[in-house]
C-alpha cells in the first residue's frame, strides 16, 4: 500500500475520532442546541477538516515522497498543543484548586493543534514538490542549453567537413552526443543499390538498414520523423524508437540517416528539433560538396 494511502487513512481516522468526541462533549455539557452549536459544532467541522485531509494526502499522487513529513508536522503540533494544554490545566489547577472542564479543553486544543499541524504539513509538501519542479525544470533548460551549444559546435565542424564520409560521421557523433543513440546508419540509397557512408547499428544488419531507407526516403527533406516501434521494416526485437531524416535528394539517390535507439523511452520532440540543424547543417554541405564535384 502507498504511504500516502496509509498516512491519508491514519489522518482520516483520527478526524473522525475528534470529531465524534467533540459532538458528544458539546452533548454532555448542556442541552440548549444554540449552546451545543456554539461548542461544539466548530471543533466538530475541524475534525472533518481532518478527514478531508487525509483524503486529499491519500487521493494525490503529488505527496507519495512527502506523505511522512505531513504526519510528522501533525503529530508535532498535536504535542505542542498537548503542551500548552498541560500548562493551562496546571495554572487553573494552582489558582482556581480545581481541573473544571479538563478533558473538554484538552481535546479542543488536540483537535486545534492536529488540524494545524496537518495544514501546516501539507503547505510544506506542497513547497518541496514546487521547488523540485522548479528544480528539474532549471536542469531541463541547462541540458538543452548544452546540446544547443553542441549543435553549434557541429555546425562548425559539418561545414568544415572535407568529404561525405567526414560529414556522415560527424552525424553520427552529433546523434550520439545529443540522444545517447549509439546505433546510426547514413546511406546513399537507390532503387537497387545502397552505399554506406557510416554505420554502427548492431541491432540489424546492412541490408534491413537500407530497406528502412529506401522505405522512408519520400519523407520531406530535413525532417527527424519519430517511428518509435513501428518503422516502415522491422529491425528487430529490443527497438523503443527509430529515428529517420532524409539529408540530400539528387535525382534517383538519396541521403537517408537511421538512428536505432534501444533505450527505455523514446526520443522526446526536443532532442529531435536539435538533430533537424544538425541534418540542415549536412544538407547545406553536402549539396556543396556535390557542386564543388560537378564544377
């Protein structure tokens, strides 16, 4: 069972105990239902209040890591509150010589103290999970800051680039480095014939590599198209996302790359509009190269 389910249970049942207790105290000390509403109907609603919170601590997934930390603050409160109980009780015991009404006073200051802790509690988790957003989210941004960085760097060295080769295995790299995707293929492929510029997929073999190519190569030009477990030819078991963009089209061949990703989540849209510089940048050399070749 989760500790927010166990926690929000113990909170649930122990409003409900103030709440029956407060009801029958305001029951015992008279019998003028103004007077009994008055009394006890208030301490009664914060004892209802108690059992919402444990319901909404049980229900919210969001409090699963700080369930302990809300018992905590209302158990504490709850002893403070004991605390000053216990003094007043004692200081009417040293001036008045008698402990009038002492178990109605304590268990108001109980139920006020538990229903404080527990608020108390709950705007502190509710805090930490904020900031660990806040958090994760600051670290989002740092890491698409570096590949950014990264994109630029290879941008640099693709437009430097002496031959396709050294074009594809920048590609290569850059898909590396930004993805953590170790298994990249880039090819010139035609209707009967495929040429293998660079290529570390373990996953399939060279053969089922350019099939998937040829498969995809009316994709738009410059596009990184997610297949996630469904590309056009299977590669194989163990596959959570392939990968594929067409670079350069020159009549009847094309410059396809795949990525083959084994990991346990698919590439997220992000990293993906990162590789598309990365293929704007090898596009634009390529089609130099192929100028440079002609002229």
């Amino acid at each position: 069972m989760h500790r927010r389910t166990l926690a929000g249970a113990g909170l649930g049942a122990a409003g409900l105990v103030l709440a029956g207790i407060q009801l029958v105290h305001a029951v015992q000390q008279t019998d003028i239902p103004v007077a009994i509403a008055v009394d006890g109907l208030p301490f009664a609603a914060m004892g209802v209040a108690l059992v919402y919170a444990g319901y909404w601590l049980a229900r919210d997934d969001a409090f699963e890591a700080t369930a302990t930390r809300v018992v905590v603050w209302g158990a504490g409160a709850t002893v403070a509150f004991a605390a000053v109980a216990a003094l007043l009780l004692f200081s009417q015991q040293v001036t008045m010589g008698g402990l009038d009404r002492a178990a109605f006073l304590t268990v108001d200051v109980l139920t006020v103290g538990a229903l404080t802790g527990v608020l108390v509690g709950l705007y502190d988790a509710q805090s930490r999970q904020r900031r660990r957003e806040l958090e994760a989210e600051r670290d989002r941004v740092e890491a698409f800051g570096r590949k950014a960085a990264d994109v630029n760097n290879y941008g640099r060295a693709i437009a430097t680039a002496g031959s396709d080769d050294a074009i594809a295995a920048y590609i290569t790299e850059a898909i590396s480095s930004l993805t953590g995707i170790s298994e990249t293929a880039v090819l010139r492929v035609r209707d009967d014939e495929a040429e293998l510029l660079s290529n570390t997929v373990r996953t399939a073999d060279a053969q089922t590599v350019a099939e998937l190519a040829r498969a995809v190569r009316e994709e738009p030009r410059g596009d990184v198209v997610a297949h996630e477990r469904s590309p056009p030819v299977a590669l194989g078991e163990g596959v959570s996302d392939v990968l594929t963009a067409v670079v350069t089209e020159d009549g009847e061949t094309t410059t396809v790359v795949v990525a083959v990703d084994t990991g346990d989540a698919p590439t997220d849209e992000q990293d993906r509009k990162l590789l598309e510089l990365v293929v704007a940048h090898a596009t634009v050399r390529l089609d130099r190269l192929a100028t440079q070749q002609v002229a």
